[in-house]
C-alpha cells in the first residue's frame, strides 16, 4: 500500500460510524465502474471494517436488470456506481431502500439533488461529462471536435459506442442527443452514426480501450474514461464536443430487502467519506467526487469549461421514458443492418 492509501484509509476509517470497525459478516456489492477501481473500493472496506466483500463487476444496464430479476428475493445489498439515470428507475420501481446518510451535508448539490430527485433511494456519488476520444495516430486533420463529424465518410467502421441496453454510458448518449437535437432528429443522426459505427460493445468504456490499442479509431465514452487511457501512455485525445454534452452522476444504491442492511449502510456512509472517494484516483479513475471535501483529481476533466446541457435526470431516469426510449432504439438502431 502506498504512504497515500495508507493515509486514506486511516482517515476513513475514522469517519465511519461509532463501532463500524467491530462490524463482521458479509457485504454484497454489485459494482458497475471500472473493475480496478471496483477492487480497490472493495478491498480498502474489507481492511477497514472486517467486513468480507463479495463483489460482482457489471454495466449498469446489466445490473439493473439482474436486480429487477431478483426482486422479491434480493441476492445483493448495494449498487455502488454506474450511470444515475438506471439507479433513479430502479427507485421509482421499489427495488431499492430510502436512506438519508449522514453524510449528505458534505455531498456537492447536484448529488444531493440527485436524492433528493429519487426520494433518497439513491444519492451521488461522482460526475462526468459525455464526449469522445480519438486515437491520434489514426486519425488525421482536421481532428473531429463535435458530435456531427462523426458522421464523415473517413470514419466508415471505424467508431465504436456501447449498446445502451447494457451500458449506462450508452443511454446517457442516447438521452443526450434526444435532449440536443429532438428526439425524431436524435434518432435520424444516430441511424446515420450507425453507418460508421464498427462494434456495439456491452461495456461503456470498452470503445476507448479499442481505440486506445488502434482497434478503432473514435470511442464515444465519458471524458474521464478517455482521459484515464491518455494517463497509461495511450495516444488518445479527449473531445467534449461543440454541441454541447451531457453528464451522469454516479450514483449509489441499497437494493430493498438485501441479506446485509446493516453493512449496506455502513458501506454507504464510508463511500461518501472524502478519503473514500479519493480511492479511484489511485486507480486512473478521473471522475470529478460528489464529497466536497475530496480532491478531485488534476486530470479530470473540468465540468466548468465543457458545455453541458440541463440533463433532465428526472424524466430520462423514469421508468417508462428509459423503457420507451430503449424500445426505439432497439427498433429503429438495434436492428439495422450492416
């Protein structure tokens, strides 16, 4: 462990609450962020509480869905991370538990609306923006800076995106260029992106790894994903792009009826600790942390300086706008053809 983790898992230690460290017995955590930093989150609990983590990396669509199955008959206790929008559906459905941490008077606002939006059956954990990474090797001037230039001939089979039935990453593009364009003009533009698109991966981050090792050119992904392979010595460059953007916020969840409630609280109040979120740096995790108190880390990309729409996370979050929405685009994008 470096002098650094040391450091922060001292001081979360301490924030946790007044006889968690005595705590004992088991955790399920379903974790739907990178699985390097799904393992560094799990493992600093474990060290500091006792608690043995029994974790299960997935997309957030697919842990959505593995938690609608089990409704009734919960295997899991917390759905920590992933795009918000899937976390507030699964809210407005009942398969997760009101709980109002104390933690949330040192949350940034917009996690906190984020509860508040869900009827705290959720709560923020970290942001970041939507945009795209290109690998510069392959792709030559002029160097694509917004949505539209996707759509150039040059990029035939040579991007690639999520699918957003699994990956949250996805379905915020999805819901972004309904809330841009309009929804019919949304659906025009990503029936021609198609044409360009080379692979609907299942992971959101997939498609920048891919183009990280020249496997393709262009990945549509949030800007900290492509920032992190731009940290790893990759020749990938960040674009936020001219139109404008969208955003997630992370979020976190206790699934309703879990086996562990106790520990599914404990394991909430100790990841919105500041130290606990200053974990993913560690790990080239760049997401900008939902505790005011955090770092965020210097490589992140500053939400200030990216032009970002006023995400409606309510309406895009609901059950039947995402159902609906998901529907279309299985019809309309899912089945065509190459």
């Amino acid at each position: 462990m470096t002098r650094r983790s040391t450091f922060l898992a001292a001081t979360a230690l301490a924030l946790l609450p007044v006889g968690a460290a005595a705590q004992s017995g088991e955790l399920v955590l379903y974790c739907s962020v990178d699985e390097t930093w799904c393992r560094a989150q799990s493992e600093a609990f474990q060290r500091e509480t006792g608690i043995n983590v029994l974790m299960t990396r997935r997309s957030s669509g697919e842990t959505f869905a593995q938690i609608a199955a089990g409704q009734g008959q919960p295997r899991g206790d917390v759905w920590w991370g992933g795009t918000g929008d899937p976390h507030l559906q699964a809210a407005q459905e009942g398969l997760t538990e009101e709980y109002r941490s104390p933690m949330l008077d040192e949350l940034q606002d917009w996690a906190v609306r984020q509860a508040e939006t869900s009827g705290f059956r959720t709560v923020g954990i970290y942001a970041g923006a939507l945009g795209f990474g290109y690998n510069a090797d392959l792709v030559g001037d002029p160097s694509p800076a917004c949505w539209a230039d996707l759509l150039d001939e040059r990029f035939r089979d040579d991007v690639q995106v999520a699918n957003p039935n699994s990956s949250g990453t996805a379905y915020t593009m999805l819901a972004t260029f309904v809330q841009l364009f309009g929804e019919d003009e949304a659906f025009e533009f990503m029936a021609e992106l198609h044409q360009n698109i080379s692979q609907y991966t299942q992971s959101g981050s997939a498609p920048i790894r891919a183009a990280a090792t020249g496997e393709t050119a262009v990945g549509i992904v949030f800007m900290h994903d492509a920032v992190a392979q731009a940290v790893q010595g990759a020749p990938i460059v960040t674009v936020a792009p001219c139109e404008g953007t969208g955003y997630e916020v992370g979020s976190m969840s206790i699934i309703a009826g879990g086996p562990n409630p106790e520990n599914a609280r404990i394991w909430y109040d100790w990841a919105l600790s500041a130290a606990a979120q200053e974990i993913g740096a560690d790990v080239n995790s760049f997401q900008v942390p939902s505790n005011v108190n955090a770092a965020t880390p210097p490589e992140a990309p500053d939400l200030g300086d990216i032009n970002l729409i006023d995400y409606d996370f309510a309406l895009f979050g609901s059950s039947e706008e995402r159902t609906r929405l998901l529907a279309r685009w299985d019809a309309e994008i899912g089945a065509l053809g190459r």
